[in-house]
C-alpha cells in the first residue's frame, strides 16, 4: 500500500496528533512512514500541515502537488490552501467550521467558512464534511476534532487504513482515560452525520 | 535492532546515544533544539547534558570534554556557529583526543531564521569535514560514523542537517540499548606541545591539516554514503519507473546527462526521477573534503551535469574545478548557471521542474516522460485568510510593549529589537520593533543612533535568554562608554522562541538540577546601573508610570518587565466582554491585537478558550466593559 496523506489547519488544532496517530497505526501493520510537519515560530495561530506518508519506496517525506490521496482539512480555508496537492480523483475530509485570523479581525474584512465550502464543493468530487460544532456538542467534548476527522478519513475508504488499525494506534499513544471517548468521536462519522458534500 | 516513528533530530541524538556519546552541549535554536533534548530525555544517566550561556561556551565545553578523551557533541543552529566560530577555528588547528561532533543545522528558506548561510562553507572555511544527511535514517548512521571519523582523523568534525532532515519524521530503525557503543574516556594527558596554541604549532599543524584532508578526501570517496547511484539501483515502488531511455541498451542518449544532489535534496532528486527520466546521480554526503576520485569517476563520460543543492552552490563549484583541474569537457548547470534559483529552499516540485527541463533539453528521448501528475486547477479560488505568527492570547510582551508606547507617545524614540518571541512585537497594532539583526544586537544598534541622533530615545528590548547568551557585554560597553539609551528587559523566565528551555535566570538545569538563579537586576548593578526599576507588565498604570519616569533619566537605565511565559504557566483564568457596557469603540481590539479579543460586526467578544485573563484589555477599556470570569458565571 502506498498513500500520501496531508492534514491542515491552524496552530493548536491537534494536526500533529492525527498524523502521529497514522503513523503509528501504520508502522504497527509493519508499513514504513514517513512524515513532515509545521514547527516552530508558524505554529503560534499560524497555517499549518503535516505530510504523512506510508509504503514501500519512498526518498522524502514531502508530498508534491498532485501527490496526496487525501487531504484532511481542520480549517475549510486551510483545506482550500492545501488542494493544488490532492491528486486527480482524490478524497477531502473536511471540518466546516472556520477560524478567523487575527488580521481579519483588525481590518474588518470579513472571511467566510462557507465561501471555502462552497469552492470545494466545486473542485472536489469525493468531499466530506464533518460539522465539528455539532459534533462536539454531541459527543460533549470539544477536544476531538482530530478524531472525528481521522473518523471521517476511514470512512471514506481513502485513507487506507481501518478503525480498528487507528484504535490501536490511540490505545499505544493516548492515556487510558481517553480512549472511550476518542473511540466514541472516531465511530461518529456516518454518512448521514458526516455527508458526502 | 528495533524500529521507532522519529523526528531526524531524534535520530541524531540517538545516534549520538548509540555511539557512546558522553557530553552533550548546545545552544536552543531551530531546527536544531530537539537534538539535546532527546539525549536528556532518552539517556540522562548516561551522558552529561547542558544548555550553555551561548553557542561560543558550548561550543568550548565540548572542546574540553574531547580534550579529556570524551565523546562529544555541540549542538546549535547556523547563526549560532557565528557566535562560536571564535573557538571552533583556533580548535580545528588544535584538534581533539576524543570523537567530536559539531552539530550545525541549516534552515533553507529560510523557515526560522535571520539568514541562508550554508555551514558546508565553514567546513572548507575551517577546514574541518563535513557530514550532511539526506534522511531521518541516514541521520543516525551517519552521526555514529562521523564519531568514529572524528577519532580517526583527530580533528573536529561537522554535521549539518538541514530543517527538512532534522523536522522530517520517519520509521527508522535503531540499535537496542544493548548493542550502544560504551565509550570510556581516558582522561586530558598535559602536553604543551599539543594543546596549547602557538603561532609555530598553528603553522606546523596547517602544514599536517593540508594533507590529512587530501587524505580524507581519498578515503571519503569510498565512504558509503558517497554514492552513484546508476538507475538500475532506484527503489521501484509502483512496479516499474516510466520512461528510462536506457533501460533496453543501458546508455544514455546523447548528450549523456548526470545529476548532482546532497542533504534532502538527493530525495527530491530520487523522487523525481521515478517520474522525469533516467539519468546517473551523484549523492555527496561529505562535502567537505570533497570526495574526488569518486566524483571523476561519475564525471567520465557524462557531457552535462545538474546540480541540486539548497543554499550555496557548494557542489556545483566542486565540480565546476574539478572539470577545469583535468580539463574535462562537462558542463555543470546549477545555481551558478541559473539553471536552479539560488535562494530559498527547494521543493519536491521545484526539483521535478528543474530535472524535467534539463533532461527535455536537446534531449528527444526523454520529453515525453516528463508528465508529471496534474493538480485540480485552483481558477476562481476564494481569498484564503492570512495567518502571520502573533504574540499569544495573553502573552506578557504585549503588555510590555503597549506600555511602552503609551508612554513614550509623542516623543521622538527608536525601539531595536532583538531574538525572541518579542520580535513578533513588530505586527501590527503594536509596530514596536523599529530593528532586529541578530542575538544582542539591538544594545548596541540603539547606542549607535543615539550618538548620531541625541535626540532620540534609544530603547534596546531583550529577553531574558538572549540577555545571559549575549547581551551582557552590550551593556558593559554602553555603561562604559558613557551612553544614553534605557534598556527594557522581556523577563518571561523560559526561553519561549525554541520551546521552554532552562537558562542561567531560571533555576534549573537540563539535568533537572536547582541551582541558584543568576539575578538579571543584581547583574545589571553589578556593571554600574543605578537606575534598575522591575515592574509587573500586567500592572498597566504602573508599567506606564515606570516608563516615563525611568526614560527621563540620564545614562543607561533599565526596566525590568517580570511576568512569566503563559505557553509555561497556562492559566486558566478568562474575561468577559459586558455587552450593556461595551460601546463599541473597538480601543482594545484596534490597540492590542489579542487574538482571543474577537469582533463581529458591532460585537466585541472574548474567546473564553484562547483568553488567559491577563486583564490588559480591561486595564484600558474605557468604560470598564471587561470584567472576570466567563460570561453568565456571575463573578462580575
Ligand atoms: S484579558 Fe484581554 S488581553 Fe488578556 S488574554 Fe484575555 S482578551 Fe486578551
Ligand atoms: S475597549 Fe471596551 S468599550 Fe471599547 S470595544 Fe473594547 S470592550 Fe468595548
């Protein structure tokens, strides 16, 4: 198996924990991964990635354009940022709700989540949208985002990887008391919560 | 042998680990910090870990523990090699007993740092050799073997990954911790002769260090990592690479045309290939000494060379006298040519560019290989918002800085920054940061324009790591020299920029020790400073009072603004927007840039996830809209 994946979204998001959380499921079905990511002075509130990916014959961790098989956005301005790197035909999860920057809130113009929505929707045949305000609501954390995007990657076959091969990533990397509800967020994802456009 | 998901500066430290590594010191700096750390974190017990003042005392450390028969590691990143080049090149003369590696890590981009200097050019500088890593994997192998080169040759060696190689993380195998090297020092022997240097020993030594280096470039050119690689050897991983010109006759269609790479670039290279085209590469993993038998044995025969670097054109030159020394009739493109652009880092796609054109040009065969995958075109796109780095939620220097401005409102003034988070005190509301160039700089910068500009209110603003690395002297020298500027300590007590690291005001060691704090205001009255006020930044009135008070005196004053670090302490306090009060004047918004103060339309409201409750807002609300606690609480 061979897959290049890309998560976006804004510094303190929780990218960097979904992409270890492949990771790691993917080096325990014995698959070698590689991985890039965002560090540094960009993380403060800044835009940014990770690039995981996993198979045989790999030089580098970077993906290029037109590379990713999936693209997982937790920002749909961020996941609109990412696209020149999803393949022809390939899959996009993303969250629907926006985060604001700083620089909009002082110059008053007005950036809108559901423009970036709209645009995928357009460019992106195989696009799922998880709506994160609900979903927290109803799983009654706003701490799993990165879950119930993961979720929403399974489900769409694209990522390669089973709900099975990411609850055993989370039992070897996340402290017991939040498996049950990592679980709970990484289940949540049916078609009809987390639809196809 | 087992197999660990690590970041490339994991890799290294475990590396460093598995040889045996017994010092280990540095200096914070990206890409480069995770180095130290991991050696404290995976082997405390085993290895002597420190952060030091600066790269220049770390760097000398090292040298100390190398003298003493150690296994010794530095760390830094490039600008820091600046700052401990002083030792670094009388050392290269001296040499060492004990392995020593000198860890430099590059930023092309550049992605956090001041420049673009390429630390290769220090080794052909100071002569020393250079290892330089393509991959996570690489990295640790790598790093055992330039210990071992390091003792064989007696002589300092650099390693110089770059940010992709040090950030870039892989599965990468590693030996168990019973297969690690155990390296015994055999202790510092006296011999003047030896370590002590003197103008006839250096000139005797330059003698012996022209020569080991032709010896080391003879033995590099059989080092493994300096390879061909022909195209039968690529990794295949979609079962088959498309569109070998070669792959029935194995020759290359005139002009026969080779590939040059080093560091994360041979990556994108190898990447490249399996898309664009065949065509021989040359991977060089020591720059420095060069390795040339073996680069003329890639030279024979080829007509054309590319050559895929970041930073300088260090290989290219390399080959480019290479040709002209034995009058080969090749043609070296690279940066040099402007074939490859010259600043800035490469990307996958920019090195897919670069090999398509090259192995198209004049080259029938191999133009219609070059079809790379296709991205959805981006027509009619939405503005993507912008997202430049801000000072956090809550952070003090944002309090420091507004008090600043208030009170020298109206006067004429210049505000030299320096190192730090604080530089980001240049965005926009604030625009306090009138210059930065490198760590320390701004004391002397503001005392420079006030000799020429005496009406001017030079401010120097530093943090506290940056004060103990290398601002001490700035301020001797500006006290001494009888100067007029007012220094404004950040004293957020962590080095925040790199991740949190301990420094002398702080306490503690990286070995986990309590030791006494170095006190920033008792060093300051130490040098002559009789004006030394501290003042909590969060206290608005009085950090403003302090200011004008403090800015009018004559000579070097300074202030000390004392509020830790909330990416350390994290409260979790929070303020709330009263909207019955709140006028709409937009004051805090328009003044701060906090991002937790958010506005839509009319409505100013508080991120209650991302508000830290420092209260700075509420300080200068004019009608007292901002009060404590998360809305509806009733703590009003
Ligand atoms: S109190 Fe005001 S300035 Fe301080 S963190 Fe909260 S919103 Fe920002
Ligand atoms: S400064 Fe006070 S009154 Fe003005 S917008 Fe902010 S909260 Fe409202």
């Amino acid at each position: 198996m061979n897959k290049n994946i890309v998560l976006c979204g804004v510094g303190g998001q929780g990218t960097v924990l979904a992409s270890k959380l492949i990771a790691a499921a993917a080096m325990q079905k014995d698959l070698p991964v590689m991985s890039a990511e965002t560090i540094g002075m960009a993380q403060r509130g800044g835009s940014v990635f990770s690039h995981v990916r996993i198979g045989e014959g790999i030089y580098s961790p970077m993906i290029a354009n037109g590379e990713a098989d999936i693209i997982i956005g937790f920002e749909p301005g961020e996941t609109v940022r990412m696209l020149p790197f999803l393949k022809k035909g390939g899959t996009v999860v993303t969250s629907s709700r926006k985060i604001s920057p700083v620089t909009a809130t002082l110059s008053g113009s007005s950036y809108s989540g559901d423009g970036m929505i709209a645009y995928l929707n357009e460019q992106v045949k195989e696009l799922y949208i998880v709506d994160a305000e609900k979903a927290c609501e109803e799983i009654g954390s706003s701490k799993v985002l990165n879950l119930l995007l993961l979720g929403a990657a399974v489900k769409s076959g694209a990522l390669g990887l089973s709900e099975e091969d990411i609850k055993a990533a989370i039992r070897t990397r996340l402290p017991e008391k939040f498996h049950a509800l990592n679980f709970a967020a990484l289940a949540y994802a049916r078609p009809a919560r987390c639809p196809r456009k | 042998m087992h197999k660990e998901f690590l970041m490339g500066n994991e890799a290294i430290a475990l590396g460093a680990v598995a040889a045996g590594v017994n010092l280990v010191s540095g200096y914070p700096g990206t890409p480069s910090t995770e180095v130290l750390e991991t050696v404290a974190k995976r082997r405390a017990d085993a290895a002597y870990v420190e952060w030091s003042v600066n790269e220049k005392a770390a760097m000398e450390v090292a040298a100390g523990a190398a003298y003493a028969g150690a296994r010794a590691l530095v760390t830094m990143k490039q600008v820091g090699l600046n700052v401990a080049s002083d030792p670094l090149m009388s050392l290269a003369y001296i040499g060492v007993k004990g392995g020593m590696v000198v860890l430099v890590a590059d930023d092309p981009g550049p992605i956090s740092s001041q420049t673009e200097q390429d630390t290769r050019h220090f080794a052909f500088f100071s002569k020393i050799p250079c290892f330089d890593p393509s991959s996570a994997q690489e990295a640790y192998e790598m790093i055992q073997e330039a210990f071992a080169y390091s003792e064989k040759y007696h002589t300092p060696v650099f390693f110089r990954p770059t940010t992709r190689v040090c950030h870039g993380y892989a599965s990468v195998t590693v030996k168990d911790a019973d297969e690690y090297t155990l390296h015994q020092p055999d202790g510092f022997t006296k011999d003047t002769g030896r370590w002590v240097i003197f103008p006839r020993l250096s000139y005797q030594n330059h003698i012996k260090i022209e020569e080991r280096n032709l010896t080391l470039a003879e033995d590099f050119s059989s080092y493994k990592r300096n390879q061909i690689i022909r195209s039968d050897d690529l990794l295949d991983s979609s079962g088959g690479i498309a569109g070998f010109p070669d792959s029935k006759t194995g020759r290359l269609t005139a002009p026969r045309k080779g590939i040059a790479a080093g560091g994360i670039s041979f990556t994108y290279v190898m990447e490249a290939l399996k898309a664009a085209g065949s065509a021989p590469v040359l991977k060089i993993a020591t720059p420095h000494p060069f390795p040339e038998r073996l680069a003329l044995e890639f030279l024979d025969g080829l007509d054309e060379v590319l050559c895929i670097e970041e930073l300088d054109p260090v290989i290219e030159r390399e080959l480019i006298h290479l040709c002209g020394r034995h009058h080969l009739p090749v043609k070296i493109y690279g940066k040099l040519s402007r074939h490859v652009k010259n600043a800035g880092e490469n990307t996958r796609d920019s090195v897919s560019e670069n090999i398509r054109g090259f192995l198209a040009q004049k080259n029938e065969s191999a133009e219609g290989a070059a079809d790379l995958p296709n991205s959805p075109v981006q027509n009619g796109a939405p503005d993507l918002p912008v997202r430049p780095p801000i000072l956090c939620a809550g952070c003090p220097h944002r309090a420091s800085f507004y008090a600043v401005k208030t009170a020298m409102k109206g006067k004429k003034t210049i505000f030299c920054g320096d190192i730090g988070c604080y530089t980001l005190g240049n965005a926009m509301p604030l625009d306090m940061v009138d210059t930065c160039l490198c760590m320390g700089a701004g004391l002397g910068i503001a005392q420079g324009v006030g000799r020429i500009e005496p009406d001017t209110h030079c401010f120097a603003f530093v943090g506290d790591s940056t004060f103990f690395a290398s601002a001490i002297t700035g301020v001797v020298n500006a006290v001494y020299n009888q100067a007029d500027m007012t220094l404004i300590i950040l004293d957020n007590s962590t080095t925040a920029m790199t991740g949190h690291q301990p420094h002398p005001g702080t306490g503690r060691t990286m070995m986990g020790e309590i030791v006494t704090k170095i006190d920033i205001e008792a060093v300051l009255r130490g040098i002559g400073l009789t004006t030394v006020e501290t003042v909590d930044p969060l206290d608005y009135e009085a950090s403003v009072s302090c200011v004008r008070r403090v800015a009018e005196e004559p000579g070097v004053k300074a202030i000390i603004f004392k509020s830790p670090c909330i990416a350390v302490t994290k409260p979790s306090r929070s303020m709330h927007v009263r909207p019955e009060k709140c006028i709409s004047c937009k004051k805090c918004i328009r003044e701060l840039g906090c991002p937790a103060l958010i506005v839509s339309g009319k409505i100013v409201s508080i991120d209650a996830s991302l508000c830290t409750g420092c209260s700075l807002c509420s300080q200068i609300c004019p009608t007292g809209a901002i009060v404590n606690g998360k809305e509806g609480d009733g703590n009003e």
